[in-house]
C-alpha cells in the first residue's frame, strides 16, 4: 500500500520548554506517515545554550527521523536529510511503534 500524504516537521532551532508542548501538539496532529528532520547542533542538542529553560534536543519529546548537524547546517546537508526522507517513504517503511501511535 503507497501512502499519498505524508508531513515531515523541521525542527531548526533551539527550542523553549514552553514551546514544547506546542511542537508536541503539531506532532501528535499530524496524519500518519509522518517524519521529522531535527536541523542543527540546537535543535538536536541545545547547542551552546544549556539552561534550564531550554530543550537539550527535541528527540527528548519527540521521534526524530534525521540529524542535520552543524551550527549553522550546510545546505548540502539539508539536501541529504530530505533525500534521507524520501529514502525512507520509498522503502514505505512504516513504524507505528516508533511514532507512538
């Protein structure tokens, strides 16, 4: 079976503990298959920023897919995530246990 729709969610930026809830949300709302792409050294490990009131790495709440790093992330490497994702919808892999549903 080929899923016609399908949402990858970006995440660039460091990302607040009151923000989370609102990312958690967005991802929860999106129809399956779904993926995410976490961008750069803050969004997938809070980068130079550890304070409290910050997420140290969005993988913490939600499943990432693909790691973009750099700081910034260089736009070959942006390039290779999105064709790390349509690798993974072509081989139609579909892990409901991964996506918590």
């Amino acid at each position: 079976r080929r899923h016609t729709r399908s949402l990858c969610d970006w995440s660039s930026d460091v990302c607040s503990s009151d923000l989370m809830p609102v990312l958690q949300k967005i991802y929860r709302q999106m129809p399956e298959p779904k993926w995410v792409i976490s961008m750069g050294a803050c969004a997938s490990c809070g980068g130079v920023f550890d304070t409290y009131t910050l997420v140290q790495g969005v993988d913490q709440f939600i499943p990432v897919d693909v790691y973009v790093p750099g700081c910034p992330p260089r736009p070959e490497s942006l390039l290779d995530a999105v064709f790390e994702i349509q690798k993974l919808v072509g081989e139609d892999r579909f892990d409901s246990g991964k996506h918590g549903s």
